[in-house]
C-alpha cells in the first residue's frame, strides 16, 4: 500500500485554503464565528460553529448540495469527573489542510481508494481542566468527518468517561438501527430503541442503544451512513437517544459485548472509566453522505481511507479468497474430502471449526490436535494444491497461549486463524483485539474475527485482519428482508462475514438469492456452502456453482445500481475484466431495469444465474442459467422471485 498526504498550513485567516475558510455564520448563530470547509468537489460543506461564551459547546454542522446533512450539533468529551470537555473551552487558533491520502489496499471494493480531503483543526483550552485540544473536521467528496484531539493535559493523560458527539437530522429523518445482531427497526432518531439480540444484549451495555453504522434519510432525500474509523485504544462507541426526537449521541460501551459465561452487567466486567496519555486522538465519527441508498455502497471505503495507515509493512503475503468449512466428527480422510473439495470449487481456504483441538472445552491446548488428526500433515497437503488452511481457536486460549500458537502454526504452515467468543466493547477489548491482530500479522496470519465486533477500518493498520462478523448471518437463516437491509447497513462499515450457505432446507430465500449474496456482500474473506459437507456435492452437475467458483471477494470497481433498504439491492463489482452482479429482492417478487453503461466498450456474454418458476417455499424455486450477447447500449430486466434474486458474470465477447 502507499499513501501520500500534502498539508498546507495556514493561520487565522479569510482566505479560503484548499476550500477551508473561516467566515461568520450569519444563518442560525449571528453571534458566532466558524470554520468552514469543503470537500475536493464542493458539494459537501462542514462547519465547525465556535463557542462565544463559557457555557456554549463547539457545535459541528454539514450540508450536501446546499441539503442539509446534520444541524448544528454540539461536541464534547466527558471527563472522568463528570465534566464535560467542550463547554467553557478558550478558542486559540486555526489551522487548514489540504490531504492526498490515497492508497492501493491489498484488498477492497476498488483497485485504489480516495484520500483526498480538506480539513480544518481549531484548537481550545478548557478553562477549568486547562486541557488543551482540538477539534478536528474533514469533508471528503464522499463523506465527513470529526474528531478530538487531546493536545496537552497536566500530568500527560487525561481520564475519560465517554463522550458526547451529537447528530442533529433534519426534521422528519428517519433511522434503520440495530444492536449485537439483532434485527433492525426503524424510527425517529430520538426515538432509537433497536430489537434486543436474546442471546446477546443480556451480556452488554443495557438501554436504548444501537451499534454502528446507522442508515438515516432525511426528508430532502439524502441518504447518510453514521459510523466510525481508526478505533485504537478506545472503547466502541453505540448510539442512544439524543435530546430531541431528531438527534441521537454516542455511548462509549461500558461492558464486552458477548461476555459468554456472564449473565449481566456486574463489577466484574465494567469499565466506565478508561485514561489516555497525550497527546491522544479519538475516532473519527464519519457520516457517508449520497443522493441515494444504493450509491452509500461506492463510497464504503472511506471508513478504511480514514483509518491509520498499514503498520505491517509488506503485504504480498495477503491472499483474498473463499473458505470451506470442515466441521466435526474430524477425521483424516475428512480433511482429504475437504481438501479436494476445495479444489473443485476453486476455493482457497479451508477452514477447520470449533473442537479440532484438546478437548473442545476452553481450557484446551490450540496447539495439540485432536487424535486422528495430523495437522502439519494436512496443511502441507492443502498447500501442495494452493489451498490456505485456517484453524478456529477460541477467546480463552488466545488470551493464555497466544506466543504458543503462533509460533506451531507458523512451523505448521497455517494460513490464518479464526478466532471465536471475541469481545469488544472496553478500552481492554479494543487493545486486546489490536495485539493478537498484529501478533498474527507479525507472523504472517491472517485473522478472521467472530461474534459481536463492528468494523472502523483496523484492515487499513493491520492488513492481515480480512473478515470479522458482526452480523445476523446466514447461519441463523434470517429473513430475505433482513438481508437487502444490510448492504445499507452493517456492510457500509467494513468487511461482513455472512456465511452464505447453498440448497439448504432452512433457507428462507432462493438459491439466486444465496448466489447473488457473494457479489452483494463484501468480504475478503467469504465462507461458501457453510452447512456443507462435500458429500453433498458428489452427485449431479449442479451447474449454478460456476457462479461461487468464479465470483471474487475483492475488487477493481464497485457501480452500485439501484436500491432501497429493506426492499432490493443490486450492485455490480469488476475483477480484471469480468463484472459480477448481484441483485436480491425481499418478500416481494420484483422486476427491475439495469442500464449496461457501466460494462464499457465492446461486446459482452453474460451468463445469467436466475430464479425459475416460483416454489411452494423459496429455497424450492429453482435455478435457471441462460446466456445473453449484450453490449453497454442495453438495458437489462432482472426478473426476481419473492424473496428472490440474481446473479449475472459478465465476460467480453471478443
């Protein structure tokens, strides 16, 4: 990866830098002065409203295209006292910047992703405290964003507890949220109060909250997603109820989520404390910002672009792919079954589950197969043939055996790990996610995190972490209207492990929707026929898989087509040459119109994967594969059946 950035500084001053300027806001607050900054385009404006008197906040504000994003809103840290920092804070001076960040990930939805930006940091005593700090705000083409900065305290840290960063919505805004996997409701801001998870919620932070990203449309027709980037040594945030019907706050978490074993909140496990040395830097709290639901997908990446560059070094080693899971009874010859398996379909990955070593209970040693399974004989067979093999290891003896483990696996030649039962929440958690992300990577693992984790752009710092969950996936079979949710959803935020499974009985969706799932999602590291066995397989052609055995998991170019959450989606990703499209419907039957402009110049064959006559139940209805010469000219009717979809490769014809 590489990455330039080119700052221009400038001191109090009118003139406009890079689309910066500093100018009195005669709209809303004739009394104060702001900071104004525009994104590289123009089109998105952000403001930083400064305090006049001891008792205003700093207040922050955007607009698209003249629409407005969010009101003035104020922003605050809360001290460990209780006090808040922002409030009663001394306005010192300014300065402007004007950033190229753009990199080239070793995977994502594009070939490069855009990081350039302008930004704005005004920086502030706090009278009381005598804290000094920052207040730092960025307007991309894509998005904005704000963030603290604690420049200075007395005694070099500063003890934390929570914060208050407010997003005041345009009256009549409305809200997709949900909370540890659960299903998502729709609400007024301030009246955010997500479905509990019942497994889940019980172990975690209690109230009306929801994890990041929101999905908000306003009133005007802009489309906004809230989440996060660069989360380092800092506790998640989740979003409460604000103070009116049409804003809400974050919550820093005080409790893991998914504390298995624990039953609820208690001493043992709460941390509503936590310290920082300065100088310290907070998240970004970041608003994706689009005329439309389905164009939020295009701009995904700026949640990583933001984040801290990689901190690995070299990357050649990443390899994106798709995985295989072997389950138990574990055998030898079902590792062979696996392997071959994997071979057929093209796959690149498999994986060995829960209870491949000691006993299976926590306890157990990770590095000590169970009997009947040579493991380094195993991985040495899988990579004659180009095939990873990742081992699953839970929560406990990641904690105990870290050094242990990666020390075997790297002499065993493994290719990554799964780790199971993570918690995230603590300023604890975060640190101990960070470590074994980049003890793994130090040793040339790749890392794929399960249970209740949200994404803020760690794969940018540590490139090793491909996949994290973080969703209701396809194990627990929800709904087709669950899953055209979560592209405007869970998915803006980062990589999203669904595991997507294949004519199974307990689908609730057609196997066209289960193929189109593999373009929709992105996920550089995406689990295949998940309740599978090869058995299952051996008999028949079951031509639909040539769709699984091609479709990628990361990408030169992501169009997104058309979409509304809850409803449908259909989004079209390039690889090389070759474009892929996904297109999955809810409940409803649905026809859609495609334009081809973005397939480009020439002839193209498209093999289309689609839903045939209606079932008794979905996962009945079966696939029909046809082939199609089309070119760029053409428009394109995707027929779909309820709870349905459709997956097109698209390959030029000369």
């Amino acid at each position: 990866m590489r990455a330039t950035r080119r700052t221009v500084l400038s001191g109090m001053s009118a003139s406009a830098i890079g689309g910066v300027s500093m100018s009195l806001n005669a709209q809303s607050t004739p009394d104060r002065a702001s900071l104004s900054i525009a994104s590289p385009n123009g089109r998105l404006v952000a403001r930083i409203l400064l305090p006049q008197r001891s008792v205003d906040y700093p207040l922050w504000s955007a607009m698209l295209d003249g629409r407005t994003i969010i009101e003035p809103s104020p922003l605050a840290l809360v001290l460990g006292n209780g006090r808040l920092l922002g409030p009663h804070a001394r306005y010192l001076d300014q300065t402007t910047s004007t950033i190229d960040d753009s990199w080239t990930p070793p995977y994502g939805i594009a070939a490069t992703y855009d990081g350039r930006a302008h930004q704005v940091e005004a920086r502030f005593e706090d009278r009381r405290s005598r804290i000094r700090f920052a207040i730092r705000l960025l307007a991309h083409d894509d998005g904005v964003a704000v963030r603290f900065v604690l420049l200075a305290a007395p005694g070099g840290k500063v003890e934390l507890g929570g914060e208050a960063m407010t997003f005041r919505f345009p009256t009549g805004t409305e809200i997709w949220s949900s909370r540890d996997e659960g299903e998502f409701a729709r609400s007024a801001p301030g009246r955010i109060n997500p479905v509990p998870h019942p497994e889940l919620t019980n172990s975690t932070d209690k109230g009306a909250l929801a994890d990041t990203p929101l999905l908000a449309t306003t009133p005007d027709g802009l489309s906004l997603s809230l989440s996060e980037s660069d989360r380092l040594h800092y506790p998640r945030p989740m979003f409460a109820p604000g103070d009116t019907e049409q804003s809400v706050t974050t919550r820093l978490m005080h409790f893991p989520g998914r504390a298995t074993g624990y039953s609820g909140p208690g001493e043992t496990h709460a941390a509503p404390l936590f310290s920082v040395e300065t100088p310290f830097t907070t998240p970004w709290r970041l608003i994706l910002a689009s005329e439309t639901p389905a164009k939020l997908l295009e701009k995904a990446g700026l949640v990583a672009t933001l984040a801290t560059p990689n901190r690995l070094g070299d990357t050649g080693w990443i390899r994106p792919g798709r995985a295989f899971r072997i389950r138990k009874p574990y055998s030898h010859a079902g590792a062979m079954e696996g392997i071959a398996f994997a071979e057929k379909r093209k796959l690149d990955y498999i994986e060995f589950d829960a209870h491949w070593y000691g006993d299976g209970t926590d306890p157990s040693d990770a590095t000590r197969p169970i009997d009947g399974l040579d493991m380094a004989a195993i991985v040495a067979e899988a990579r004659r043939r180009n095939i990873g093999t990742i081992l699953y290891v839970d929560r406990v003896p990641a904690m105990r055996q870290l050094p242990d483990i990666v020390a075997t696996y790297r002499r065993w030649g493994v290719a990554g790990v799964k780790f199971g039962f993570i918690w995230e929440g603590r300023q604890e958690d975060v640190d101990f996610i960070y470590d074994l992300v980049k003890t793994c990577g130090d040793n040339h693992l790749l890392v794929n995190l399960h249970d209740n984790l949200r994404p803020a752009g760690l794969e940018r710092t540590l490139p090793n972490y491909v996949a994290l969950e973080g969703v209701r996936g396809n194990e627990q079979f929800p709904t087709a209207r669950h899953n055209v949710t979560l592209p405007f959803t869970r998915s803006l935020s980062g990589p999203i492990d669904y595991t997507i499974c294949y004519d199974h009985y307990r689908n609730r969706t057609t196997n066209a929707h289960q193929l189109a799932m593999a373009a929709v999602y992105y996920n550089p590291l995406t689990f295949l026929y998940w309740y599978d066995a090869p058995a299952k397989y051996a008999a028949g052609a079951w031509p639909a898989l040539r769709w699984f055995d091609e479709c990628p998991t990361s990408w030169d170019e992501t169009h997104a087509i058309d979409g509304q959450p809850g409803q449908f989606v259909a989004v079209a990703r390039r690889r090389g040459r070759r474009w892929f499209l996904g297109a999955m419907t809810n409940e409803d039957a649905r026809r859609i119109t495609v334009p081809l402009r973005f397939l480009g110049n020439g002839g193209w064959r498209a093999t289309i994967f689609a839903d045939g006559a209606a079932g008794a139940q979905p996962r009945s209805t079966p696939v029909i594969i046809s082939t199609r010469n089309l070119s760029a000219q053409d428009e394109l009717t995707i027929d779909m059946a309820r709870s349905g979809g459709q997956a097109i490769l698209f390959e030029p014809a000369d």
